[in-house]
C-alpha cells in the first residue's frame, strides 16, 4: 500500500466534528456535512465527487437531468390506499413535513458549487430522500434513519450520509458503548438492502405515484 499522508482536519471542521459528537439530536450531522462542504481536505471532496459521477445510473441520470415538480399533496392522498403516492402523503403528514420544503438545501448549492454535475445529483438525491423512506419501509426514528442514509450511501455516494454512517458509530464508542451492536444494525441493514437492490437513483418515481407500494418494492428488491 502506497504511503498514506497524516490527514489534517481545519480547525472548523474539528470543532464541528467534536460538536456533533457530542449531540444527541439526529440533525447534528448537517452543520457537519455542510462545514465539510467548506473546510474538508480537497482530495476527500474530490473524491466523493469521483464517486458521484461514476456510479453505474450516474451517466443515465446526467443526461437526463430529470427533476419533479412539487408532489400535489391533495392528488397524492386522493390515489388507492397501497398506492406509492397515497403512502407518501401518509409519511408526510405523520411526520408533520411540508412537502415544499423538502426541496430545499444548502446542500445543493454546496455541491453545485462544486460542479453543475455534483449539484444535479445532489438536488435529485434530496428530492429522493423522503420517498426512500417510504420505498424501503425505514421510519424516520434515529435509527431509521442510520438506516435510510446507509441505504442511500450503498446505492451512490455522497457526503451527508457518509457523514451519519461515520460518526453514529464513534458517536456510540464515546458515549454510549452499549448501543453501539444497535447502531451497526442499522448501517449494516440499510447497506446491504442498497447494494442488493435495483438502483433507484434513476428511477421517475413521480411517475409511479398510482401504482402499489408492494408491487414496486417487489420489482426493485426491497422485500
């Protein structure tokens, strides 16, 4: 193995780190991933970028560009209980989310200004991430969301879910050692459903918003 450097985090970005560690609340990780945005060793950016562009539905997405409209609320709880756009009203409204706010990020501007291509996937990626929740049947608990952004790390790489993955774990090591075989579960389930399933990345699931929950989690091997 070719020498590796001693990493050296910026202080901003070490400060953060210890904050985050030392919080228990579940949105610690976005001041985090967004201070890595800005202060995290331009190699490791690099490659996160690398890994974006070149995972298998990156070039299919990339010419595409495909992006949704804000989801009707009222058409999506008018639709056939089971269906996929009647389950996500359903999430929506259990979890108290607007769903016109779920489009918005400083996430995407971080990663555009990285590269038009970076931010493209990055703002498709959290137009996606409500409804993986509600494709994989992960809740939106602590835990649920380990799993989810584990799940969404195995299918394409990106840096606030890589985030999560790493530091719940040492979060556990230094504070809470005895949930630590809890914690691993949850990575280790959401990551082995993303590599076993189909890519979703690419998928119009907007377009699929009337047909059943079940069927499609059949058809892209979520069961």
């Amino acid at each position: 193995m070719a020498h590796l450097k001693s990493p050296e985090l910026a202080p901003e970005l070490a400060q953060g780190l210890l904050e985050s560690l030392a919080s228990w609340d579940p949105r610690a990780s976005v001041p985090l991933a967004l201070n890595f945005m800005r202060n995290g060793d331009e190699s490791a950016l690099e490659g996160f970028d690398t890994l974006a562009r070149s995972s298998p539905v990156a070039e299919e997405m990339l010419k595409e560009r495909y992006l949704s409209p804000v989801p009707d609320t009222d058409y999506l709880g008018s639709l056939a209980e089971g269906s996929l756009g009647r389950e996500f009203a359903r999430y929506l409204c259990d979890n108290n989310l607007d769903v016109n706010l779920l489009r918005e990020s400083a996430f995407i501007e971080a990663h555009s200004a990285r590269s038009e291509d970076v931010g493209y996937l990055a703002e498709r990626g959290f137009q996606l991430h409500d409804l993986f929740h509600v494709l994989t049947g992960f809740d939106t608990t602590p835990l649920g969301e380990v799993r989810v952004v584990s799940f969404t790390v195995a299918q394409i790489p990106s840096p606030y879910p890589s985030m999560i993955i790493a530091t719940r774990p040492l979060q556990m090591v230094l504070y809470k050692p005895e949930l630590l075989p809890v914690v691993m579960d949850a990575v280790t389930e959401g990551w082995a459903l993303g590599r076993r399933a189909k890519p979703l990345m690419a998928v119009h699931w907007e377009e699929c918003w009337a047909r059943p929950l079940a069927e499609l989690r059949e058809e892209y091997g979520l069961l």
